[in-house]
C-alpha cells in the first residue's frame, strides 16, 4: 500500500522541533547587499570580493529581491554586445523573494527553495532583514554542524 504525500505537510512536529531548528540557529548574519540600481559587473565583483554567491537587492530600505551568481554568469557570457551588457542593472536579473520570518524552521527553508527552484532564502524580523540560509547552511545543518560559526567566516553557502 502506498501512502501519498504532501510536500506541504513536511513541517516539523512538536515532537520533532529540536529536528527541525529555527532558522535562527543556522543563518548567516553577515548579509552582503547591493541596490538594484548597480551595474552587473558591480554585483559580479562584489561577489567575488566577499566570497558570496547570493546578494540581496534593496531599493531603498525594501529588499526586493535576491540576485544569485548563476544569473550574473549567465548573463556575463550571454551573447548580448557590450553596450548592452554595459546598460543591464542588477535588478533586471532579480529574483522575486519573499523573506522567511525568524520563527521559521529548517525544513520551511528547504521547501522555500525547492518550490522556487534557488538556493538561499531571506530571513526578516519584522519587516527588516537579519539573515540568510544557503542550501550549504542546509547540508551542514543536516551534517550535524553547528551551523555558520562552524564555516569560514569568510565564505557564504
């Protein structure tokens, strides 16, 4: 007999919580930023800089979104001329992502990024945003690490 499934039913029990952490316990809280309004090459090279691969885009003090170095790649060999390349803002390549609040847990995350197909998700608190969880913050959780105190701190999942 099988039984199905529902994606949406994969939250933590109370009996399972300490299975399941807040997102709290395995965040980064040393977010990297940039404006939408900022060149793609800008957004590359800070990437590289601080050894992140996702940055959040605010427009003004709304975070609107999150840029992901796949699509700056993507878009830095894209056939397109120089000029073009040259005009392109990073809030054209900007993911729509709604932030996760602090009360969220581990498998909230996981099932944010398979339903929108990414790797990071924005963690807010009240409206302003205090972290982020990569898709490597989910595997060291899983491994048993700690979280991001156990990683480099110069390097972002």
């Amino acid at each position: 007999m099988t039984v199905p499934t529902d994606r949406r039913r994969l939250a933590a029990t109370p009996e399972t919580a300490d299975e399941d952490p807040l997102l709290t316990h395995l965040m980064t809280t040393r977010v990297v930023a940039i404006t939408a309004d900022a060149p793609c090459t800008t957004a590359l090279y800070l990437m590289a800089a601080t050894g992140v691969r996702h940055l959040p885009v605010l427009d003004g003090n709304r975070c609107c979104g999150v840029v992901f170095e796949i699509d700056l790649a993507r878009f830095a060999t894209s056939a397109c001329s120089p000029l073009v390349r040259a005009n392109f803002r990073v809030g054209d390549l900007t993911r729509p992502a709604a932030p996760l609040p602090v009360t969220a847990r581990r498998s909230d995350a996981a099932r944010r990024m398979q339903d929108e197909h990414g790797d990071a998700v924005l963690v807010s608190d009240h409206g302003r945003l205090v972290g982020i969880v990569t898709a490597t913050d989910l595997v060291h959780s899983l491994a048993g690490s700690s979280g991001p105190g156990d990683e480099d701190p110069d390097e972002e999942g």
